[in-house]
C-alpha cells in the first residue's frame, strides 16, 4: 500500500487493498488529499481495532471507533501517554519530554500549573481582547477580491492570541506561527528542507523562551503562560531540564495554535459544502453557540492521539500486547454513526453538538478547550456583522500530516450584508 500511495497516486479506493497487517492509515498524502475518510469507513465496519504491523512509523494498532477511544482515552492505567503522543516515535537523541506525554503524577503536577491560565474568570478577562482584534482583522480585509482566509485570518488571530497568552512580543508573534508549524514537520511536508534545520530552529525557540523565563522569575507578569511556570512548584526549576522545557513550550503553542487555526478556516469550508446550514445561520446568528462545536467535530483538528499499552490487554476482541503502540483516531470516531447520528452531515443545530472527539477525554482531555470555543464564537459573531457570504473560490491545500488536519490556504471573496 505504502509504495501504490504516493502524493500523485492516491489510492482512492480502500477497498482494493487486502485489508491486512499492511493497511496503514497514518500516511500523510491520504489527508492531504482528503482521501481517508473512506479507509477508516471500512476499519470501522470491518477492523475497528486494527493491527498494522509495517509502516514508516513501525507497527502500530489503529483504534477507530467512539467507544473503543472512549475505552482508551479514559484509562491511563493501562494505556499508557510517556513517550509520545503521535504515531511517529521520537528521535532518542532529539526527545521531547512534556506535560502531556505523561502520566500521573509528573503530568498532573505539571498541568496543574498552567491551567489556571483557562479558568473562567481569566477566558472572561480574555474575551474582550479576542473581540476586539477579531473586529480588527475583519475591518481590514478587501471586499469583491481574493484573499488567503488561513493567512488574513486563521493564522494571524491565533498567534496574536498566543502572543497575549505568553506575553510574547508582539511585533514578534509571527514566530510562534512558525515554530508551531516547525514542530509538527517532517522533510516530507515542505515547512523544513532536513531535520538538521527542524532542530536549529526549535532550540531558537527554547533561546528564546529561556530569556523570558529569566527574566519573568525576577519580574512576574500578569498571569502568563511563561509567569506561571517560572513560579509554578513543579516547573520552577525547569530550566535545569532545557529539552524539557522546549517540549512543554512546544505543547502550549501547538495546542494553542493549530485547534482554533484550522477549526476557523475549517467552519468557512463546511459552510461552503453545506449552503443550507449557511442559510439557517444567516436566519438566525444565534446558532453560532451550537455551530462552534459541531465545526470542532468536522474538522478534527488533530487527527490522532497515540497511546502505549502498560500491560497485555484486550480490547474489542482483539489481544494488545504491553508495549504496543495504540492510535485513537478522533478524526474517525467523529464520523461513527453509532454515537452521532448522521455523523458525515454538517449540522449547525444539532441536539447534543459537544459530543465529539476532538478535545480527548480523561486527564489528557483538552485543557483550553473552552478558550478554543470561546475564539470561535467570538469571531463568527463578528463575521456574521459584517459579511453576508465567506466564498471559498478554490480547493484549500491541505496540510500533508496524519496528526495536523488543516490548512495551508484557504482562496475566499468577502460579500457584506446586503
């Protein structure tokens, strides 16, 4: 299968592949060209725990129904997060050790940290900032003319948020855009020409943030990201553990950046592809609160979460054995029609629209989730004063990974309201 799915040959058609210990879903072409909703239709139907034992990424079990990454996401006892929370294993001599790529208690202290920066009272603070600079952006674009939306929009309100958030400088927020696309790379997607340059620019980043970190030890600021680790009990002392530090400081830019990125260029597309939600919301904006969510769902911004088995397990049947790698696949338990009715339909009104994958669930679950909400609400309550139609004019480029499902460019034309 590997050798047939080439970025200009994809294979269509799963079903013309023996679905046997070769069947590799984690290959980056097959959602590039969102071609791999079909493939996990038939490991859903005919392999929900799936054993591939020959990839680029070594062997691994593909977990594909709600219930089953259910069943893993909520027991850290016996599915284990050290080591790496996606399919590829890390590099021995480049590890990157973080928070969330932990288990208990080393990952629970370490959170603990940083998630008062989530709490209501903080997200309400925060809410007026996001608005306003949302209302910025959106008064800045050209009506009746082709703009890249992920560039205009997606991108620059994320990082302006995450530079908010690390009170980062904010003339310098385009690099944590950068880093953040760096750190999800491989040679294969184009955003590095080697792994020697991955490397050189990620420990910019950690020259970077150890500056900061120095210099908000002797000078707190005012409840960011970087404040709290330098003071945080379990992260004080981080500086003595500088891979370590890198590896958290990776996880809270990535984390920050790429769920709402990709979710809010994510939504213009599905409204796209579905006119008649696009209509319902025209008739009545206040759907945007049960639209933020089910958009969350479609896209699946992460595609995956990987875990390794602690101990000989079994699940749904089939014999895991201790030490194994296990891929819970959001993007596929997203689309099973045995826990979301009618699952390939974008439903801005849907009764339960929180039922969904794409956060995680357990200690794992995702801890700015109601912050990624919050951002999407705000800014399609302010695109909804402005603009009649979003129109996508062209097919997005979609981001050559199996863990980032998102894009490069989106081409769209800005209509206002009539």
């Amino acid at each position: 299968m590997s050798e047939a799915l080439k970025t200009s040959d994809i294979v269509l058609d799963p079903y013309s592949i023996p679905l046997d210990s070769k069947f590799n879903v984690a290959q980056g072409p097959l959602f590039e060209h969102d071609a791999h909703w079909a493939y996990f239709d038939r490991l859903r139907a005919e392999a929900p725990v799936h054993y591939c034992d020959e990839s680029e990424f070594g062997a691994y079990w593909s977990v594909t129904r709600y219930k089953d990454i259910m069943e893993v996401d909520t027991n850290h006892e016996v599915f284990s997060s050290e080591g790496g929370i996606v399919v590829a294993d890390q590099d021995e001599d480049f590890e990157l050790p973080m928070f969330i790529a932990m288990d208990p208690p080393t990952h629970d202290d370490q959170r603990r940290v940083v998630s008062p920066v989530v709490q209501p009272i903080n997200l309400a603070k925060l809410e007026g900032t996001i608005r306003s600079r949302a209302a910025a952006l959106l008064d800045d674009l050209p009506l009746g003319e082709e703009i890249d939306w992920v560039d205009r929009i997606s991108i620059e309100l994320t990082t302006q948020m995450l530079a908010t958030l690390f009170d980062f400088p904010f003339e310098d927020r385009r690099k944590l855009t950068r880093w953040s696309d760096v750190a999800t790379a491989d040679e294969d997607m184009g955003i590095v020409e080697s792994e020697d340059q991955r490397r050189a620019e990620l420990f910019e980043c950690l020259t970077t943030f150890t500056e900061i970190f120095k210099e908000r030890q002797v000078k707190p600021g005012n409840n960011d990201l970087i404040t709290m680790l330098a003071h945080g009990e379990a992260t004080r002392d981080m500086l003595e553990r500088p891979m370590e530090f890198l590896g958290n400081l990776i996880l809270l830019i990535v984390g920050g950046n790429d769920t709402t990125r990709n979710s809010i260029s994510g939504g213009v597309l599905a409204l796209n592809q579905h006119p008649a939600e696009y209509e319902k919301l025209r008739k009545n904006p206040a759907l945007i609160t049960s639209m933020v969510p089910e958009i969350i769902r479609w896209q699946t911004p992460l595609a995956h979460m990987r875990r390794r088995a602690k101990v000989d397990t079994v699940l749904n049947g089939q014999s895991i054995k201790a030490g194994d790698k296990v891929v819970m696949w959001y993007v596929s338990g997203n689309r099973d029609a045995e826990a979301i009715e009618k699952p390939y339909e974008f439903i801005i009104d849907r009764a339960k629209p929180r039922q969904h994958l794409s956060f995680g669930f357990g200690i794992h679950r995702c801890m700015g989730n109601r912050l990624a909400e919050m951002q999407l609400r705000v800014v399609w309550e302010e695109i909804m004063k402005r603009f009649d139609f979003i129109e996508v004019v062209g097919e997005p480029v979609r981001i050559r990974s199996s863990f980032v499902k998102g894009y490069a460019t989106l081409p769209v034309v800005l209509h206002p309201k009539k």
